[in-house]
C-alpha cells in the first residue's frame, strides 16, 4: 500500500531543494525524519512535515505497521516563479525571480 503528500508552491528553488530531497530518498521513514532534523537546510524542515504528513496519511489509510514505511519515491519540479522588480540607479529596474518548486512523497511498505 501506498500512501503520498505533495506540497505545491513551496517558496524555495528546486534546485536546493533536490539536493535535501537526495539525502532521505529510499531510506525507512525514521531514518528520513532523523537526517532532516540535522540538517541545516530551509528545505529540510519543508521535507521533514512533507514526510510527516505522508506518514499520517499512511495511518488515515489503515497502514498497521508504521515502522515498515520508507520513502519509496520523492522528487522536486520546478514551479512558477514570482517575478518582482527593484530600483537600481539612475531610475532603472532589475529583475528579481522569487523561484517556487512542487515536492512529492510516495512512501511504501517494504
């Protein structure tokens, strides 16, 4: 059985974003949740309710052993990306791009 969370619009780019994404991927549940703990990454903390949520879907679902879970896929798209503009000098604009991505989670029993 399967259980999934996806978080859509997450203010991060996807590509910090992959590089925590890598650390849990294919790991038991508990040992996800432990190395996004320690790690000193924004996306880790997204990641880590990400799981956490997942995880209670899982239970919603009627899973009865949680201990079995791992993540069996998890992977980052790039969402749109907020676009803002700043004063610069002599009355000129720069562009700043506010990137978003999309985080899904598929665990599965082993």
């Amino acid at each position: 059985m399967e259980s999934s969370a996806k978080l859509r619009y997450a203010r991060l780019s996807a590509q910090k974003a992959r590089l925590v994404v890598d650390l849990v991927r294919g790991r038991n549940v508990q040992d996800a949740l432990t190395v996004l703990k320690y790690s000193p990454q924004k996306a880790a903390g997204i990641v880590s309710k990400l799981v956490a949520s997942a995880v209670a879907n899982a239970e919603q679902k009627g899973v009865s052993d949680v201990d079995r879970l791992f993540v069996k896929q998890i992977f980052v798209n790039q969402g749109p990306a907020l676009k803002r503009f700043i004063p610069r000098a002599m009355g000129r604009a720069s562009r700043i791009r506010k990137p978003t991505s999309h985080i899904t989670v598929v665990l599965g029993l082993k």
